[in-house]
C-alpha cells in the first residue's frame, strides 16, 4: 500500500522528475506539460501504427525482436519516457524518446536514446572480462562436481571400513569385560599373563583396522583437500573479476548535468551509498537527460508511461494518459545532479 501510495503522488505532473543536488542543497525538478503528454502520445501512436518499437528504422532491423505483441507477452510490458527540449544552436523543437533498462536483451535500439552506461553486456570489453568470469565459473562447476564425486567415495570406503572396525571394537570389549572377570577369580599367574596378551592382541587388531581405514581413504581425503582448497581459490579469483567488472561499469556511467558537467554515477548519487542499487542510471528518464545533454537539447518537459503487459507487483498498468513519474530508488538519487545547471 505505501509503494502503491508513493507511485500516485508522483504521478503529479510537478513530480514527473526530480531529485536532491546535494551541491546546490535544493531539489531539481523537470514537470511533465501537456506538450510533454501529447509527444507521448504521438510516440505510442508511431509504435501503434508500424506494430514495432523501432518504428523509426526504414526496415525492421530487429527481425521481429522489437515487434509491438512482445511487450504484450508476460512480464514484456516496458516503461517509455518522452523528453521535449529544443536545440540550444537553433531554438529547433526537439523530441527525445527511451525505454527504461534493455529491450529485449538490447541496448541500442536506432531512434532511442542509447545507454548511460559505456560499458554493457554487447560491449568487447564486457564480453572479454565476463569471458574470464565464466570460465571461472565453469572450472568451479567441474571442481565441486569432483568434489561432491569424492565426498561419496570417502563416505562410502569409510562406511564399509566403519562396520569392520565397529564389530571388531563390540569383539575387543566383550573380551576385555570376559578377561576383567577371569582376572577377579584367576589366580595363576601364567593364566594372567595370558589375558595380558589377549588383550593386546585385541588392540593391536582393532589399531591395524583403524590404520587400514585411514590408508583405505586416505587418496580420497588428499584429492579432496586439493579440490577443496582450488574451488576456494576459483571462488576468491571470480569474485575478484566480478567486483573489478562491476566496478568498471559503474565508473563507465558519468552523467553530465544540465550545464555539461560530467561526474561518475557513484559520485553524485545522494544520499551516498557503497553500491547503486542494480539499474540505477538505465530508466528512461536518466537516459533521455543525459542523451539530451549530448544533443545539446535544452529539456523543457518530460513524460514517462507503460506499455504492454500490466505489471501488478510494480503497480504499472497501460492506459489512455496514464502517466507515471521517475523512480525514488534509482533515479531520484541522481536526477538531482542531472537536473542541476550549476
């Protein structure tokens, strides 16, 4: 009920896009107009019209991946934002469209604004470190797999091992309570001496069961410590690769503000935190500010809505002027900055 609460009150046309710069000490607003409205509208009549999100393309580039019934199928419904601005050089009227994260699996779709972020997943660069990644990953799967393969082989080596030396130690301490009972009544001393050697006989037996045991699963333990001790390096050495990748993809998203200064994500995020939640910066509404910015578009109004299939656990549903504002989680934070003109 309190998400539900928080996404009608920034459905408010005042509450479109804003977000705190901490470098002013002020929020940043962008509104949503009716010119604003009415592009939206003029964008999902194109997308209507041509059945396929890259409408603008003269041909359908994607082979039917961006095709209009996609976003009607489960869990394909996406957020659209619309930037109006005109050129700053000419005073030109100009309208800017995004969808928010991928569309299906795609980054840069022609006559959209283009990812935030330099380094994603269709990147040379990410497909060579997440290259790394995976075969790490992958020599892990082989070694747990013979890791799991030489658990069970110790566990049943020692198992049938166990039951020898369980019937013999039951064996050595029935005779040890029969010897404890002669010695009570026994009074010749060569009789004694031969409990005496009994007994030892018996732990000497029980000893050599317990040595055979250990030297029967002795390779299995020693090949299971090395493997052991390699899945911990495998995992030190990914996690290792998958920090330092993250890091560089987050350090690959540097938003200029609205005068042009540009600043890593990380830097500008307010309140600040260790690590972005996953997304930040790849809604519609930071990718058309920074788009905007590299066009020299001068943004005057924003409007973001649903399209395709309803999304009940995120409150999204499509609808005729059914408009929705910017995210708190993940745009908030950063539209402050984006927003600034300082």
């Amino acid at each position: 009920k309190d998400i539900r609460r928080v996404i009608d009150l920034d459905r408010a046309p005042e509450r479109a896009c804003v977000g705190y710069c901490a470098r002013c000490a002020t929020t940043h607003a962008l509104t949503r107009t009716p010119a604003a409205e009415r592009a939206a509208r003029e964008v999902l009549s194109a997308i209507t019209r041509a059945g396929r999100l890259d409408f603008d393309a003269p041909v359908d580039e994607g082979g039917g991946l961006f095709n209009l019934e996609r976003v009607y199928a489960r869990d394909g419904g996406k957020m659209i934002g619309v930037l109006v601005g005109v050129e700053r050089s000419s005073g030109t009227a100009r309208t800017l469209k995004a969808f928010s994260g991928q569309l299906f699996g795609t980054w840069r779709v022609h006559g959209w604004a283009p990812p935030v972020g330099a380094l994603t997943h269709d990147t040379e660069r990410y497909r060579i470190e997440h290259a790394k990644i995976k075969g790490l990953s992958d020599e892990l799967a082989r070694v747990e797999a013979r890791e799991n393969a030489l658990r069970e082989e110790v566990r049943d080596k020692a198992a049938a091992s166990d039951d020898m030396v369980a019937r013999c130690a039951a064996h050595v301490k029935e005779e040890r309570e029969r010897r404890r009972a002669l010695r009570a009544i026994c009074v010749d001393l060569e009789a004694l001496e031969t409990l005496e050697d009994e007994s030892r006989a018996s732990k000497r037996e029980l000893a050599e069961l317990k040595r055979a045991r250990d030297a029967t699963v002795a390779p299995a333990l020693a090949a299971l410590a090395e493997c052991q001790t390699r899945a911990r390096e495998l995992k030190s050495q990914r996690k290792a690769l998958s920090r330092a990748l993250q890091d560089e993809i987050w350090d690959s998203y540097r938003l200029p503000n609205l005068a042009g200064d540009m600043k890593p994500l990380r830097e500008v995020f307010y309140p600040p935190i260790d690590a972005p939640p996953c997304g930040c910066g790849d809604c519609a509404a930071p990718k058309l500010l920074a788009y905007a910015r590299a066009l020299d578009i001068v943004p005057h109004s924003i409007a973001e809505f649903w399209i395709g299939a309803e999304s009940p656990r995120e409150f999204r549903v499509a609808g005729p002027d059914v408009y929705y504002g910017a995210c708190r989680d993940k745009c908030h934070p950063i539209l402050g900055h984006l927003l600034c003109n300082g």
